[in-house]
C-alpha cells in the first residue's frame, strides 16, 4: 500500500511539531527554575549583608561607647594626678588625700580599660598601655617613699614625675586622642574621609 504525500508530511510534521513545543516548554521550565534559585540566592547575599551591617553598626556602637568611657576616665585620671604632684608641698598634710585620690582615679581607670580592651585594635590597645606604664611609674616614685605627711622623700623623682605629667603623658594622650578621633570617623583624615 502506498502512503500519499500528505500522510507522510502529517507522518513528519506532527512529531517535529511535539518536540518544538516540549523543547519550548522544557525551556521555560529550566529557566523558570534557575530564575527562582536567582532569585533566592540574591535574597541570602541581601540579608547576609545586611546581618553583616547590623554585626557592624553594633561593634562600631560599642567601641565608641568604650573609648568615650576611657578617655572619659584617663582624663580623670590624667587630672588627679596633676592636682596631686601640683599639691605637693614639703610638710603638707594634705598632700596624702591628693596622692589617694589618684591611686584611686588609677585603681578605677584600670578596672575599666583592662576587661574592655579586647574591643579594641591593637594598635590603640599598645598606646593606652604605654600610659598606663607612665601613670604607673608615677604611683611607684611618688607613692612609697613618703614622708609621714605624704611628701616624697625623694626630690628628684618627683621633679620627673611632674614633668612626664606635663609633658610626656600630654602627647601621649594627644596621639590616643587623634586615634580615637579616626576610629570614630570624626578627624580630617579619618577613615571614609575622602577630603583634601
């Protein structure tokens, strides 16, 4: 039996026809898929980003909560001890209370900073360190050796405390501050500062 030409375009057309449109539809299929694994993926990296920014906007937060406090307190420091080498005065009996109050102000600034540090860089970290060190020299020239009324027996060391309390913890400070002052992005020059 012989099959017309109709029968055979019909016998070739339909199932050309079928593939086209599974193809068609297996497409759509896989592009509906992938656009919806897009679509997720991108709304991960947006949340992800914006856990990250929370995580820092808090850091950030608590590390100018922190060293607001320790400057806060190293300039209290900073002033006990002038007002207690400025008071010094051979057979001044106030001279003891001054020397208290800034072993007291030391005990206090230490008490904070140390259990803080952890928040910050280790650079800034080095430097408060440093003047720690320098108070600390103070108390151990100024704070044992002392007459019955508190006044240092030693009149040299005392010379060099008051200076290192008028000179070298000032700049020290000077230093800390303009750290402080670009971690918080509050300086010329601070990170973000874009400037001239």
């Amino acid at each position: 039996m012989a099959m017309d030409v109709t029968s055979i375009i019909s016998a070739i057309t339909i199932p050309a026809g079928a593939a086209a449109v599974v193809g068609y539809l297996g497409k759509r299929v896989i592009e509906s898929w992938l656009s919806r694994d897009l679509e997720t993926f991108k709304s991960d990296l947006q949340r992800q980003a914006l856990e990250h920014q929370v995580r820092f906007t808090r850091l950030h937060e608590k590390q100018a909560e922190i060293i607001a406090e320790v400057f806060s307190r190293l300039e209290a420091l900073h002033q006990a001890f002038l007002l207690w080498t400025r008071k010094m005065k051979p057979g001044d009996s106030d001279t003891a209370k001054f020397r208290d109050r800034a072993v007291e102000a030391f005990n206090t600034f230490v008490d904070y900073y140390h259990p803080k540090a952890i928040w910050l860089d280790v650079d800034t970290c080095t430097a408060i360190n440093s003047i720690v060190s320098e108070f600390w020299d103070v108390v151990f020239e100024l704070g044992f050796d002392t007459d019955e009324h508190g006044f240092p027996r030693n009149q040299k060391a005392w010379g060099e405390s008051y200076k290192k309390l008028k000179e070298e913890i000032p700049k020290a400070r000077g230093l800390l501050d303009t750290r402080f002052r670009e971690m918080l992005g509050v300086a010329r020059g601070a990170r973000g500062d874009t400037s001239p």
